[in-house]
C-alpha cells in the first residue's frame, strides 16, 4: 500500500512539475520577488557610485522621505522613483512606513546601509588599487603637509605607480590619495 502511495505521488509530481504545482509557484515567486531586490539594489548601488565619483554629500539633517534636507543621497532616490516604476513602489512603501512610524523589515535606504555600500564601493576600489600597485614596476609614496586657514597641520599621502593597460600601450603614471588628515 505504501509503494503504491509512493508511486502515485512520484507520478503527481511529475506530472505538476511545472509551473502549476505549489512548488513550482513558489519557486517563481521566489525568483520574481529575487530580481525585484536585485533591479532596486542596482538603482541604489548606481546612486552611490554617482554620489562616490564627485564627492558629494550622502546625507543631510533628516533621513524622511519628501523632506528637503535630507541630503543627496535620498533626493536622488526620490527624483529617480519619478522615473521609475519599480524604484517609485519601494519609496512609496518607505514613506508610508516613516508616515505612520513602522519600521520596514528592509528598504536600503538608511544611513547604515549607505555606510555599507559606501565601505564595500571602497573594498573594491582599494583591491583595485593595491592589484595596480603590485602590478606596476615603480611605485611611490609622496607626502606633503601644509597648514590650513585656521593654522591646523593638512597632511596628504599620495601613491604614484607606472601602469601599462596592455602589452602595445604606453606607461601611464597614476596617482590615487591615500590618506588626508586634519592634525
């Protein structure tokens, strides 16, 4: 009786193996729910980027949705989701969390995930940079220190390296800040 059971359902399943079958719904939730994430990581990651090459400000004094200080970082999110249907869908859900004070299980959009992907954007640039380095025939360090308005000590350390892109190029020489500091 139980192999016969057993035989049966094992049909079934083969028979309901696609997209019919419990299983394979959720499977195709799961995957669809998947690039949903993944499509609005992308838009937040290229938001970082953009804001990470010109050196500007992440954050202001607010971290709401619609509130105009709250830095480039979320003004870019929101005139992207302008734009953007999926990107609109997700800071809709944010602002209607913040409006009635939930806290969303994940949205991506506070300070702490910025610091995150602002620190992995800079695990990558960094393994580039050290991957260059030791690449390169010549390398070398410059420091230079000069005082500032207010009479405080600026030091900056400089790596300067000799790379070639490839075998037929010239040698290009780069030059990457390595620390900045206010004494």
């Amino acid at each position: 009786m139980c192999y016969l059971s057993w035989r049966q359902l094992e049909e079934n399943i083969k028979k309901f193996q696609g997209d019919q079958s419990v299983d394979g719904m959720l499977a195709k939730g799961y995957k669809s729910e998947k690039e949903k994430w993944r499509a609005i990581l992308k838009r937040i990651l290229d938001v970082v980027l953009f804001l990470g090459k010109r050196g500007l400000a992440f954050r202001g004094t607010s971290h709401l949705i619609d509130n105009p200080q709250n830095g480039n970082f979320l003004g870019l999110i929101e005139l992207l989701s302008k734009y953007d249907s999926l990107l609109f869908e997700h800071v809709e859900k944010v602002r209607k969390s913040q409006a009635c004070g939930q806290r969303l299980q994940a949205h991506y959009l506070s300070h702490d995930a910025q610091n995150a992907f602002i620190n992995a954007c800079g695990n990558q640039v960094t393994e580039k940079i050290v991957s260059d380095v030791l690449a390169s025939k010549y390398f070398a360090l410059i420091a230079d220190a000069t005082p500032d308005s207010s009479h405080k000590e600026q030091t900056t350390v400089t790596l300067r390296y000799v790379n070639r892109m490839d075998e037929t190029s010239l040698f290009t020489i780069s030059e990457r800040p390595v620390y900045i500091s206010g004494l």
